[in-house]
C-alpha cells in the first residue's frame, strides 16, 4: 500500500480509483498523505490562515433538507431573525478586532423582502468598514439577478454547499420535490462563477449510502469546476431529523473525521492554491479537530461572532461546539489553537484565494 500511496502522491493528476486508494489510506501510508498535503500548503499558502466572522443572522429556512437541524420541518426549533443592528454590531466586532472579512449566513429563503435586506445590509456593512471587510455570503439558492445585485452591494465570496455531487445520493438525502432540484443547485454555482464570485461548494463526509467513490467524485468535480474554496466537513446527525434513522448504519464518528481530514488533504493536493475551511463541525467530534485540519491543508477558520442568545438556535447537527463562548472567547481560544498548529492568523487583509486571481487572470 505504501508504495502505491507514494507512485499516486508523484502523479500530476488524480483518477478516481487513485482517490480511493488515498482515502483508504491508513498508518504509514495516512501519515504519508498528511505530509504531501502539508508540504504542498506550506509552498502555496505559507502559514497563514483567515478569519471569518460568522454572523448567523437567520435559522428560518424554506427548505427541508433531511440531514439540517434547521429544516423547515423541525418544529421543535425556536426560530429567530437577527436585527439590522444586531448583524451591523456584529461586523463592527469584527472591523474593529481585524478579521478582514465576515461571512453572513442564514437559511434558505427566497423572497424580495429578503433580497432588499441583504442587499441592505452588504451596504452598511461596508459604509460601517470604510469597505474593508471582505463579505461572504451563504444563503442558499437564488435567481442570477439577486447573486447580481449582492455582488453589486458588496459581497465578493459565496459559498453555496452541495453536499453530494452523485446525483442519486443527493436525491437520498433531500425530499424529491421542485425545491431540492439537484439541477438548480449546479446551475447557481455556475451562475455565482460567471458573475464574479470568488466561488465556493462542499460536501458532507460519512452520510448514509455514501461511498468512497462518491467522495473521489465529489474532489473530481470540485477540481473541473474550478472551485475558489472548499468547505467540507463529517456528517453529523442531528435527533430531528428525518436521516437519524439511518444513524445505526454510519461509520463511527472518528472514521468519519478522519475521512474528513483525508478528504481536506486530497483536495490540498489537487487544488494547491484554493482556500479551505477548517469546519467548526471538525472540532464537535475532536477537541483540537480544527487544528488538525489546519496542519494538513485548511487556511480558513471561522470565529462566530453571532450574538451569544442565538447560537443555541442554529444548530445544524448535534453537539456543535462554542454555542456558548461570546465573541471575544472565541477570538481568543482560536489564536491559541491556531498558534499551536504552528500557523499564523492574518490580521487586516481579506484573504483572497490566490486561486481566483489566477483564474481570472486567464
């Protein structure tokens, strides 16, 4: 096995059966694979690594995805909307202690009240910064022309998950109706790219019916989309929902952090120069699982910044970690964990994929 892990880690280029045997990698030969993508970080990307400020300014969704503790569907969650003021607070923590960028995320929710408020929102957030703060959004789905007028607002980086890109699995894990269209779900990370995003997708790691050749599929398309940046991170259940009866057939929660860490590593190598999250989701199945991540290939941690009262509310799977840390903690705690992964926080800059600049540079 180690001799073959080391012939595919020489190769310029991926299959998927060569991504199979990456992801089966254990001992010696994992421990291979964590070096490769750590080298290949440390020429690309250096030490470096960006804050988000996440602001959860919403956990009322249209959507029914089977696998979200915030569905549409939960009625045992007690929904909120951040005030105007509250998100505006938020990002002026974050101007005020540097984070160089945000990232505003919320349900999914298409209406034009929603449209003009965020449309808002990305106005004063950059009025507020004497605009700089970079703006991520995460919202979900929407028409070309609303990813448009947020663009023109001031928001440069969306990141819109898919989950799975095998089209069948994804069918498994959504209710089969006009609002889970996996179709549109592609169509609006093309639209997102041809407008001028620094674009990014995700999956979920470990979900029921999922095989290793599903995720090398997933890593494949990520690299033919031609991704800006990467959020990946281990399915976790949460009790109400309607995938938690398929809990007693999953791999373990360390197989599948694991499998998370090697999926992080893989796309490191095959995408020298994208940002990728080290996911808050990581550090819910091991203490130091974000710093992991960022050991091995992730340059982008997000703090959430969102007002203490609500975090207990957005709660996509269970256990999720620093539901009661302030804004300040958080800040603190991760410049400790970061230090102790031998990596460095930037202050003061967005933190741009290197990979979009070359992309649009042709």
């Amino acid at each position: 096995m180690l001799n073959t892990l080391e012939g595919i880690l020489k190769q310029d280029n991926f299959s998927s059966s060569d991504i199979v045997k990456l992801l089966s990698s254990d001992g010696e030969a994992r421990t291979l694979l964590f070096r490769k993508s750590a080298e290949v970080k440390e020429k690309y990307i250096g030490r470096k690594v960006w804050f988000r400020g996440l602001i959860e300014f919403s956990n009322v969704c249209g959507k029914d995805c089977l696998y979200c503790g915030i569905r549409k569907g939960n009625r045992n969650l007690v929904r909120y909307n951040l005030t105007d003021d509250e998100v505006l607070e938020a990002a002026r923590f974050a101007y005020v202690n540097r984070y160089g960028s945000i990232a505003l995320q919320s349900g999914e929710l298409e209406s034009p009240s929603v449209t003009g408020r965020i449309e808002n929102l990305l106005h004063k957030i950059k009025e507020l910064s004497n605009g700089e703060l970079g703006i991520t959004l995460s919202v979900g789905e929407q028409t070309p022309e609303v990813y448009k007028r947020w663009f023109d607002a001031g928001a440069h980086r969306y990141l819109l998950r898919v989950e799975s890109t095998n089209e069948t699995l994804y069918r498994k894990i959504h209710p089969g109706d006009i609002k889970h269209s996996f179709s549109r779900r592609m169509a609006c990370l093309k639209y997102l790219q041809d407008i001028g995003y620094q674009t990014g997708t995700g999956v979920m790691i470990g979900l029921p019916f999922q095989t290793l050749e599903d995720l090398a599929g997933d890593l494949l398309f990520m690299e033919e989309f031609d991704i800006d940046m990467c959020g990946m991170g281990p399915y976790i259940e949460h009790a109400d929902t309607p995938l938690i009866k398929h809990s007693g057939s999953l791999l373990p929660l360390k197989e599948r952090f694991d499998l998370t860490l090697k999926m992080i590593a893989i796309i490191r190598i095959m995408m020298k120069d994208i940002n990728i999250v080290a996911a808050t989701a990581l550090q819910a199945i091991d203490p130091i699982g974000r710093e992991k991540a960022v050991k091995i290939g992730a340059n982008i941690v997000m703090p959430n910044i969102t007002p203490g009262k609500y975090r207990d509310s957005y709660k996509l799977y269970d256990n999720k970690p620093c539901t009661d840390d302030s804004a300040e903690d958080c800040q603190s705690c991760l410049e400790a964990r970061i230090s102790l992964a031998d990596a460095e926080v930037i202050y003061g800059e967005w933190g741009d994929a290197i990979h979009y600049k070359k992309r649009l540079e042709g």
